[in-house]
C-alpha cells in the first residue's frame, strides 16, 4: 500500500472505511499504533509510543479512520500497511495534513450496491437482455426445437379402394411432409408420422381425401369424379339411347333420353358411342368433363327420308348445320338459304381454305353431275363412296381466267359441290363431307 505521511501537529484525516482491515501506524523512533474496526462513529485513532494498541469500539464489517492523533509528537507519522481482511476494500476520498479538524460529523460511504445511480440502470440493462434472449429465442425455430423433447411419432398403414367399384388403386399418400405411394394392392406404409398429423390420399380422376393420422391398418375409399354424357342423332337432334365404353373397357349405357355417367376418364380421354342404326363415334372428353356425341345413321334411306322432311317443313338451318357438322373436320361460314323450282340450296365459305361448298336438296328426279365438268370429269372414290372432279365447266366465264377446279357427289335427294382452285383441297374437303354422313 502506499504510505501516508503527517506533518506538523502529528495527524491525518485519511477519510478511510475499510471492511474488516486493521490499520497500523509506524512512527519514527519505534512508535507504533493500531486500530481494528469502528463504524464512522468510532472516533479518533490514538497511537502510543511504546506502540500498544488502543481499540475503539470494533464491528465485523467496517472499519473506518476519520482522523488519527499521535498524542505529544510533532514529528512525521507514516501509516505504512494497511492490512485487509476477507471480502475487504479500501475507499480513500481525501487526505488533510495539517491542523487537526474541527469536529465534523463523520462521512458516510454507501456501498455500490445501495447506490440508486449505479442500481437502476443495470436493473435496466438486465431487463433489456432477457427480453431480447426471450424473443431470438422464440423467433428461432432451432432454439425452440433445441429446448422442445422430441414429438412421438407414429407408422400410417391402410389401404386405398375405388368407393364404387371396391377395387384397390395407384395413390400418393402424404402427411407432413413425408409421401408414398400405395402398391398394385392399394397397399401403404407411411411411418414418422405425428399422431396430430392429416393425411391427404390422392389419384387420377378421383377426389382428393383427407383423414386424420392413426396408427394401425386403415381402409379408404376415393370416390371417382363424375364424367356426364350426353348422345343424340346427328341427323335429327333427338336422344338415342346408347353404350359408351371408356379407355379401362368400361361399359355404360345411357338411357332412353341419352344420358350416362361415367368414371375413370380425364380431359382429353376418348371414349366410344354406339347406337343401333347409327354409326359408332369416337369422342373426347371435354375439360368440363362432359361428353356430347351426335351420331350418324347408317342407313342412308333414314337420313334421305329427314332430309325432306326438313325440307317441306323449312327447316333449312338443320339441314346445312347436319351437312357442315364438326365432324367433317372443317368450320364453315354459310350463307342464307335459296329456294327454286322446289330446290333448296345453301352455300358456304370454307374457314382456311379457297374454296366453297354447296348443298341442295331436290326432291325429284336424277341428277347427273358429270355435265358439270368439263369433259365429264373423272370418277374418283373419297371417303368409301364414289365421287367426281375435274375442271368446272363454266357457260360466259371471264377470258384469261385461272381455271376452276371442283369435286362433285349425289345421292338423292342430296347433292355436294366443293369449287376451288385446287384438285387436291376441294378432293380433301368433300372426303371430310363424306366421312361424316351415312355411307350405306
């Protein structure tokens, strides 16, 4: 420790409190004093020259010197060691040399714990930082898992069935994250599974399910998403009643009013429609999941017969919409229907191409379209039926002009013309015409 030194009257007022220390003064000569404990009221320190001690009254905890006097000597006092005890300190605030002070009440030193300046703010801080290691741990789903016992978890098993038909199907299986899939026996097996977790079992063309998560063996049934099918005559529009087989070789029969519903069939899939007399029809599923099949009649007196019908009773758009139908393959502009003579006769501008179509209808008599050519044409066979083309004879045409190409088929009461400027496009164009209507 550093010494004091005294001069003049032989004291000093170190202000000093120490806990649990003694304090020993040294004076020149072989004098020396001591004093063990004393509150700030213990008064004086007193040193003898023959150095025995005089005590103050003494505590446990504090030890505190206001002011040291050396009775009858002048000369310089050295307070050469202060000794501190267990858990000690020392706090020196000031140091007077001189004359001895006047009597003051002596100075209290708090402690730095019973200090509200030094207290408050690190109350404070403390706060403050278990706040922010309470929220960056809540925030941190690895902190949280870190602190958290693992969950249990269980092993899913079951079976996955067609709720119509009872028969096992191809599935994905999924519950938090983990998937499978079940086997050619509608067979699954899914383990780390919560036992809060869903289960969501998928396939193609059935809707999605969802069951809680069990363990043990478990039995679910998708049910298949409905197709809606609707058939009708081609030729007059009414119902028919009729089969349709799907991809899987599934057969439904629709009603008396055309109506069936069928399953296991996506979008885009091709089924089959048959109905006695009628031509069968291959059709795709449309995105709605709906079928519309119009089918042909196979026998050509059945449609010849509704053609006149239309014909004496004006129906002149069912007439032109059955001939220009979809199923020939081409989109069709037409025109207003003519009548002359008893003949109807509706033309149309073929969508895509150069050339146009037109049909009549006579109710008498033969025709025989190989005047219509020049040289009579040439017999060609398009779509299994015969036909005729060549370059169209025309009576007063322009002078120069390219010539005009046709292809030509009759069956009465019918007649199809197809005029452009290309054999081989006016050729595929009546081959779609003809495809599509009754061939026997």
């Amino acid at each position: 420790m550093p010494s004091i030194l005294t001069a003049g009257h032989g004291f000093v007022v170190p202000g000093l409190c120490v806990l649990g220390v003694r304090l020993r003064a040294t004076l020149r000569g072989g004098g020396r004093g001591a004093a063990y404990g004393g509150g700030p009221a213990a008064g004086p320190l007193s040193a003898a020259p023959t150095g025995r001690p005089e005590r103050g009254p003494s505590t446990r905890h504090v030890s505190c010197v206001d002011s040291l006097t050396i009775p009858g000597r002048s000369e310089l006092l050295l307070i050469d060691s202060v000794i501190a005890g267990s858990g000690g300190y020392l706090m020196a605030e000031q140091l007077h040399v001189g004359s001895p002070p006047s009597a003051q009440p002596p100075r209290r030193t708090r402690r730095w714990y019973r200090r509200p300046v030094l207290i408050v703010p690190l109350v404070l801080i403390a706060a403050v930082s278990v706040v922010l290691v309470t929220l960056r741990g809540s925030g941190n789903p690895s902190t949280t898992k870190s602190t958290t016992m693992a969950q249990p978890v269980i092993t899913v098993n079951g079976t996955v069935l067609d709720s119509i038909t009872g028969r096992p199907l191809v599935a994905a299986v999924a519950a938090g994250g983990r998937s499978t899939r079940t086997n050619a026996r509608g067979a699954f097996r899914l383990p780390g599974v919560r036992p809060n977790a869903t289960l969501t079992i998928r396939s193609r063309n059935y809707a999605a399910a969802t069951v809680p998560a069990a363990p043990g063996p478990a039995t679910i049934r998708l049910t298949p998403i409905p197709v809606r099918v609707k058939v009708t005559s081609a030729l007059t529009g009414v119902p028919l009643p009729a089969a349709i087989r799907t991809p899987d070789r599934t057969r439904v029969v629709a009603s008396a009013a055309g109506a069936a519903t069928v399953y296991r069939v996506d979008p885009g899939d091709r089924v089959t429609v048959t109905a006695a007399g009628y031509r069968p029809a291959t059709v795709s599923v449309a995105a709605n999941r709906t079928i519309r099949a119009a089918l042909q009649p196979i026998a050509w007196k059945t449609a010849a017969a509704q053609l006149l019908v239309w014909l004496k009773t004006k129906k002149y758009a069912a007439l032109a919409n059955w001939v220009f139908s979809p199923a020939t393959g081409y989109q069709y502009y037409p025109g207003q229907p003519t009548m002359s003579s008893g003949i109807v006769s509706v033309d149309a501008q073929v969508v895509g191409e150069n050339a146009t179509v037109n049909v009549s209808v006579i109710p008498y008599g033969y025709l025989d379209i190989s005047g219509s050519f020049e040289g009579g044409g040439t017999t060609v066979t398009l779509a299994g039926q015969r036909a005729r083309h060549g370059t169209v004879h025309f009576v007063g045409g322009p002078a120069g002009a390219a010539p005009t190409v046709g292809t030509d088929w009759y069956r009465s009461p019918l007649v199809i013309s197809v005029i452009g400027d290309e054999l081989a496009v006016t050729d595929k164009i009546m081959t779609g015409i003809l495809a599509a209507l009754p061939s026997n």
